[in-house]
C-alpha cells in the first residue's frame, strides 16, 4: 500500500513538472516573439485582447487556439480585429507543433 502511494506521489510530481516546464517554455516564447508589446496580462485595450481575456476564451479548446496559431482557423477573441494579427500569424504558424503547444498551454493559464 504504501509503495502504490509513493509511486502515485511521484507520477504527480512529475505531470505537475513537465506542466511547469511547457509553461515556462511557453512563456519564453510569448516573450521571444514580442508578443507582450500588445497582449498583457490584464488590459484595458480596445485593439489587443489581453492574456486574461484569451485564456478566458480559449478553456477547454486549446487544440483550436493551436489551430489558429498555425493560421487555419478564425481567432475566437475579437474576430473582427483579425486582420491585426495576420503577421504575427505568418510567424506562429512556422513554430514546431511542440512550441505551438507550449504556447498555447501558456496563454490557456493566464486567469
């Protein structure tokens, strides 16, 4: 029994980890990438959602916030400021499916 339970403990301390690291690896993306010129983390802006806002928007549909990363689906945030975005698109959408992910676990945890 006990040994069930530590095994338990360290599973969780591992998926608690690599959750840790793809944050931290999607953060420094955000960052590399400018994005915190125009999305911070709580806004007032009319033009750029802010993280709050996306994270809000996106729970529960991370695989469509990848897939409008990788340019092949409309923004659920503010769709009819699209167009402001397009060259940040033409960026994202050349990320590895690994950073898109990490990217996209970032912006999905920034309530």
């Amino acid at each position: 029994m006990i040994k069930k339970v530590g095994i338990w403990l360290i599973c969780a301390a591992c998926i608690i980890a690599l959750n840790t690291a793809l944050a931290d690896e999607g953060e420094a993306i955000f960052k590399s990438h400018g994005c915190t010129s125009c999305h911070k983390k709580t806004s007032v802006s009319k033009l750029n959602p802010s993280l709050t806002e996306i994270s809000q928007a996106y729970q529960g549909k991370e695989e469509q916030l990848i897939k409008y990363l990788k340019g092949e689906s409309e923004p659920i945030v503010r769709p009819e400021k699209a167009d402001l975005m397009k060259r940040q698109i033409e960026k994202t959408k050349k990320l590895p499916d690994a950073d898109l992910k990490a990217l996209a676990g970032y912006l999905v945890r920034q309530q």
